[in-house]
C-alpha cells in the first residue's frame, strides 16, 4: 500500500512551490510503492548546471529547513519526461 503520509507530504510540497511561484505539474500518481527517501531527478542535469537555476537552493531548503537529504538523481526507464522531478517516497 502506498505511504499515506509521503502523499500528504508531496501535496505540502507542491503547494510550497506554487506559493513560492515555480510551475508545478502534479504527478498522476505513485511511481513505486516501496521507495523510501526524496530525490530530484533532473532530466539533462549538465545542461542545468551550465545556467542559472533553483535546484541547489531547493535542494538546500530541504536539508536545513527540514533535515531531509533531496539526492540528486537522473532519469530511470519509465520516469515521466519532465526536466524536473522531486519524487517523495516513504519515511526511510
């Protein structure tokens, strides 16, 4: 069964980052059932390196505001094609 509480979480975190004025797509739904952690995939991560962006301040309020370690991570098969994914699973 899916983790109620990392939904509730992922809903918090969307509406942060709508409040906060960044586009956000919501998902369709669980990508795994088993998952434990956070991540932000990113989709072409040199060509984001190479331009100003918002990945390593999002990543660095995650961990200070809220101790949680947002891995970097690239694309698995399957993923949706978006530029930018933070995935929330289970608590670890």
């Amino acid at each position: 069964m899916f983790d109620e509480e990392a939904l509730a979480f992922a809903k918090q975190v969307i509406d942060v980052l709508k409040a906060s004025n960044f586009e956000v797509i919501e998902g369709a739904g669980p990508l795994s059932f088993d998952a434990k952690g956070a991540w932000i995939v990113v989709k072409d991560l040199e060509a984001r390196k190479s331009k100003p962006n918002a990945l390593g301040a999002i990543q660095a309020v995650f961990k200070d505001a809220l101790g949680i370690l947002l891995d970097g991570a690239s694309p698995s098969p399957g993923f949706p094609d978006e530029p930018v994914i933070i995935a929330i699973g289970a608590k670890p």
